[in-house]
C-alpha cells in the first residue's frame, strides 16, 4: 500500500487549485424553491456532527425531513469561559441566526447554546491514566477541555498510557465527574500507529473493508485485449513519489506537427467496481482514500489499489485513456477517448525525471517532449490568468518506529507540475465531453470569492497600496497578478495567506458552476479512481456515453449525483481535517522535548482569543494565548486580520514575523502555546478584547 509522502501530497493537488472554504452555489431551479423557504426555528435542537477547519463545533438540526434535501449547516459559536467545548454526538438546544439569506446558497447558521440536552458524547477517544484511587481518561481531542472518571472494573484491561476508545455510563460519580467505560483499546500513546489511529477514530474513517468487499477484490482478474485499443507498443510512463506503491496514471508525448499528441492513460477501475457491488458500495461509503505520514486508508481494497489497478511496469493493464492534441501554444484541439491495455514502459519518480531533464538525458524514453508538450501547456496556463498561490509545504519524516526524524519543505520541481498540466488537460476533456453528449458529469466546481471575502481582501491590499476591480468583476488572472506584484518581497507571505482565505472551497456538484482558480468553464476529476469515489462515477459516464462496455453509469445513481456529491464533498473535507490533525500531532511530538527554545514564526492566524503562528523551521503551528499578551485593551480587527493595543498601540496582524518561545507542547491533542518574546510580560488575571466575531464558512 502506498505511503503517502511526497507522491500523496503532490498527486491529491496537481489538478486542482487549493481547496479554501465555501460551498458551490447551486443551480437555481423551479423545484429549489420549497428548499429555499425551508428556514429553522430560531431555537432548535441540534447535534453536534463534528469541527470546521478552525476547530469551531459544526451542528445539524436534531430533525430534518430529507426530503427538503441536505440539512442546513450550523456554526456553533465557543462556549463560555469554564465550560466544556462541544463535542460530537452531543445534542444542545441553540439560538440560531442565519448567516445568509441569499436565494441561491443554502441556508447557514450561527447557533449559541442555550441549554445541553446531552452532557456528554456519544463515544470518547483518550489516554487511559491509572490512579491510586480512581483511573481517569484524558481526551485527545483538545477543545475538550475535561477529564473523565474510569471506574473499577469499566476499565477493560486497558493499560497505562493506552489509547482507549470509551462510551459514557448513566451512574453518576461522587464528585459530579463524568465516568466512562473502556470499549476498545487502540495502542499504547507513543507507538508508531497511536497517531494515525487517534486520528482515524476522531474523524470516523472506515478501516475495515466488508467481507463481500474484500472477497470481490480477490476475484479480480487481468483484461484481454478483445475490443480494447492496444496502447502496449506505446512508451507510456507513471510519474509518482518515490514511496508511492500505486500507480494509477500514465502519460506520453510526441510531436504533431507544430504542435503535441499527447496521451494520459488511467486504471480502469469501472472494469472491476461494478454499480451496486459490494466493492461499490464500499468505495462511496469512504469517498476517497486518506493519507498520513505512515500510513494511507485507501478506498479500495490492496488487491485492487495495489494489484490490478495499479499501472505496473511491464505487466499489462487495462486503462481508460484520453488522447489529446494541443496547438505550439498549449491550446487542445481535438481530443478522443478509449479503453485500452497498456503496459507501462518504466515507473519514473518526480526526482529521476527532473535530474535527467536537467542533464539533458531522456532514459530512453519520450521525456524531451514530455517537457516540450508541458511549456506549451505551461504558456496556455498562463495566458489563460490561473491563480498560483505560493504556499510552502512540509513532508513529516519518520523512523521505524513511528517518531518524527525531522519536518523538510516539499520541493515544488517542473517535473510535478508537468503531471498537474497533463492531468488538468485530461480532466477538462472529460467534462467537455461529457457535457458535449449531454451525459450526467461530477463536476469539480470552484465557485468565485464572495463578496464579503472580496470586500476583506480588498481591505488588506489597501493597506499596501494594490487593487483590485470593483464589484464582483475579478478573474483570477487579477488576482494572480497581485501575487506577482508583491513576489519576493517582505508582503508575499501576508498577501498569499489572505489571498487563500479569500477564496471559496472546492467541491463536487453535478451542476456546472466553472472552476475559478484555474479559470476553467467545465471541469471534472478523471484522472484518480483509485482514490476518489468521482473519478469513478466519471468513468463510468464516459463509458456509458461513448459506449465502451456494459459497465456504465446506471440510471438509479445518475439520478442521485446530487446527494453522492454532498456525500463525497464531507469525506474529502473530513479527509483533509484528519490529515491535517495528524501532522499537528506529529509536530507537537518532535516539539514536546523543545518547550522553552525560541523559535522565529510567522502569525498565521489572527482570532479574538489569540495569535495563531506557525514556526518558520517546521511549520509546527500553535496558539498565543490573548491572556499572555501585555495587559491591554485588545481590538480584533475582522477585516484588517490584526489585534492591536489601545494602550500599548502594539499591532499583530497576518503574516508578521515573530519570536516565540514554545510553554507548552501536547502530543495527546497535537496542541502548542506558544508566548510572544516580542513585549513579554507576566501573565494577568484577565484581558480585554472588543471586536466582532469573525464568521469562518
């Protein structure tokens, strides 16, 4: 199974634009509108369903009529000082006030609570503690913020420093603490797999395949040429990291006239997950593979991720493959598809490609006009005006036994960005056909800022002398040049930070909205079905269009692509949450024996509770507490990203180089505090902080 170091990060992002945080907006239509006049009471019951990507606590209504389609998405604002963060599975009564009353965006809200219904959640994921008098579990999850109370004999065997998976029981302890039972245990705190683990568990990532899954994996067999076309005697080649162990695309390019004929070739996985399987059934349910530092939880089984749909050198793969013409100025001009038997002429990581590119070898192989093809594609790119943010990237390297070694910058090579444009091309092509034979598609849709957000970015550019066009008039050839404008210079960091929040989130949808940040009108992913549940639905789009095989897509799930989109947008946002969560705690591990170094940082975050900074070395991230900041009347300033002192006139805003010194590292929750040596001052009893609550969406 593939680990997934540098070949995950650069394969999950080579052929779309970062993913920031909005949903598409739908496609208003005449049977929208019972939805649209669908709004909640201003007090309901809701549950807690889980945390956005800033650790706010998300809600859905306790009752929601399904038919009314997907329930509306609730904010819940932090509970008050002393008590508990909410956690998942615990239901509250709350005071809701909708954020949007646009027709053409779902309804959102924000919810404070009035009353707990449930006190506690349904399952509770720690760190077993044994004492003399009373065992105790210490929660992983760092909002919250108590512990619990194991009592003699609920503890299950487990053993000290244990991670435990435990449920709540209905007997009440003595002190009013909250005692729990011990269900499962996971490993010892530590361990190479503890991490992972935590964080499989905290986000509720299937780990388990079904039997029947596993049994139809087994079964799976090589595909004969038959009425395939026969691409064996093409010198196509993968491109991946270097721990990559699948292989699910491969590439090749010659000359055509002035211009290239290039090929990308994909797994044919529709061959062996067929609609209504139980292999089917399994890879919707996870949505896509997940990826962390010693580990991948792939969506299908081994035998299949790693065996008969992974493009192996010189064994005979069936594929799905586009080929394509594009003109000497990296525009296509025709393209056609086919399913295939390939046979890949050589397995090639991003490094090899690049030094032998640079030393002007080609291995034997087409590498030369591999590059020659991707600056043309390169100059279409950029003629086109796509937003490139500069975001820089750390791989977390382990040993053996799991422990970080150290924390290195991702290297972006042309060699990754060759794939990302080939990939790119292959995925519009799919949508444009698609599209061109009126057959139900996944989009990949990524819809423009808001206004709202747009009105911020403008507000920080301001203050550096740039603008932007008014209105909602901004491409994002716009908005590229602003990067462009302030590359290598000291405001690049702050610039690239807003410029990303300003942006909306990438999504599924089976109505087309366009994909901003490449400046793309139709857009589909095609070119992963070994991880990604929509790459499959949109294979079998093109084989039932183009009638390649029996194994198209049905009526029954064409007719459900809204709520498989929903669905598989969730599972790739929790996906990255849980990838993100496992880092930190990596991160806070490397650190916990380095609590009093100074480190220079960057402030990554601006909140009305503190400064989140992010260090330089690692890209380790944490929080500075407001309480440690000099005593002060402490503004947040929503739209400039910044806090500033009335009375000591000290401003904090985004991007500002900082010194930090580490007070606290937690490898259990992943947390870091961290105290500013700028102005450092002793702890007070209390700080004051005036400004509105900004809304993360």
């Amino acid at each position: 199974m593939k680990r997934p170091g540098t070949a995950r990060s650069r394969r999950q992002r080579r052929d779309e634009s970062p993913d920031p945080d909005l949903p598409p907006r739908r496609k208003r239509r005449d049977d929208d509108a019972p939805r649209r006049r669908s709004l909640l009471p201003e007090v309901t019951a809701v549950q807690i369903s889980g945390t956005d990507a800033d650790g706010d606590a998300l809600a859905r209504p306790v009752t929601w009529d399904q038919s009314d389609g997907p329930p509306p998405q609730i904010l819940m604002h932090p509970e008050p000082r002393g008590r508990p963060a909410l956690a998942p599975g615990e239901r509250v009564l709350a005071r809701l006030r909708p954020i949007h009353g646009r027709p053409d965006l779902p309804p959102r809200y924000e919810g404070r609570t009035i009353k707990r219904l449930s006190e506690t959640p349904a399952r509770v994921l720690g760190v077993f503690k044994p004492g003399r008098t009373e065992n105790r579990l210490v929660p992983t999850n760092r909002r919250t913020k108590a512990e619990w109370v194991v009592p003699p004999g609920a503890e299950g065997d487990a053993e000290p420093d244990e991670i435990v998976l435990a449920e709540p029981m209905a007997t009440q302890h003595r002190y009013g603490l909250k005692p729990v039972r011990v269900i499962e245990r996971l490993g010892r705190m530590g361990d190479a797999r503890s991490v992972s683990l935590i964080c499989i568990h905290t986000h509720d990532i299937p780990q388990e395949f079904p039997d029947a899954a596993v049994a139809e994996a087994k079964k799976a067999r090589g595909v004969r040429v038959g009425s395939r076309t026969d691409l064996r005697d093409t010198p196509l080649v993968t491109i991946d990291g270097e721990d990559a162990r699948d292989f699910d695309d491969a590439v090749f390019a010659e000359p055509d006239g002035s211009g290239f004929r290039l090929i990308v070739a994909i797994a044919d996985v529709a061959h062996y997950v067929k609609p209504g399987s139980a292999l089917d059934h399994a890879a919707r349910t996870r949505g896509n593979s997940v990826y962390f530092p010693d580990r991948v939880v792939p969506m299908l089984p081994e035998a299949l991720s790693n065996g008969w749909c992974s493009l192996r050198p010189n064994e005979d793969r069936g594929c799905l493959f586009v080929e394509m013409r594009i003109d000497a100025d990296g525009r296509k001009t025709a393209h056609r598809f086919g399913r295939g038997l390939m046979r890949s002429a050589a397995r090639l990581t991003y490094e090899e490609v690049q030094r032998a590119h640079d030393a002007g070898e080609d291995l034997g192989l087409p590498i030369p006009h591999l590059y020659a093809a991707f600056r043309a594609l390169l100059a279409a790119r950029q003629a086109r005006g796509t937003l490139d943010l500069d975001l820089p990237e750390r791989k977390v390297v382990l040993d053996a036994d799991g422990r970080v070694l150290s924390v290195l910058p991702r290297p972006r090579l042309d060699s990754h960005r060759l794939i990302e444009e080939f990939m790119i091309l292959a995925n519009v092509a799919a949508a444009e056909e698609l599209e061109h034979r009126r057959t139900p598609c996944m989009y990949r849709v990524h819809a423009p800022p808001s206004e709202e957000k747009l009105d911020s970015l403008r507000s920080v550019l301001g203050t550096l002398g740039i603008g932007l066009p008014p209105g909602d008039q901004v491409h994002p050839r716009d908005l590229d040049h602003v990067l462009r404008l302030v590359a290598d210079k000291p405001e690049a960091p702050l610039v690239n930070e807003v410029m990303l929040r300003s942006q909306s989130q990438a999504a599924y949808h089976p109505d087309n909205i366009g994909h901003f940040g490449l400046a793309l009108s139709r857009y589909a992913h095609f070119t992963s079905p070994i991880r990604r549940y929509a790459d499959l639905l949109v294979h079998r789009a093109l084989i039932g269009a183009l009638k390649l095989g029996r194994d198209g897509l049905p009526p029954d799930q064409a007719a459900g692509m809204e709520d498989t989109a929903e669905h598989i947008t969730a599972t790739e946002r929790r996906a990255a949450l849980a990838e993100r969560d496992a880092v930190d705690r990596y991160l806070a591990a490397y650190m916990a024996d380095k609590v009093g170094a100074r480190f220079a940082a960057r402030i990554s975050g601006v909140s009305r509770f503190g400064l989140f900074v992010s260090i330089m070395e690692s890209g380790a991230s944490g929080l500075v507490p407001v309480s440690t900041l000099p005593d002060d009347f402490w503004f947040h300033d929503e739209r400039e990203q910044s806090l500033s002192g009335r009375r000591t006139r000290l401003v904090f805003r985004l991007a500002q180089d900082v010194e930090v010194r580490l007070a606290e590292a937690s490898p259990v929750t992943g947390g870091l505090v961290f105290h500013l040596i700028q102005g450092e001052v002793r702890p007070a009893s209390g700080r004051r902080v005036s400004g509105k609550r900004p809304r993360h969406w």
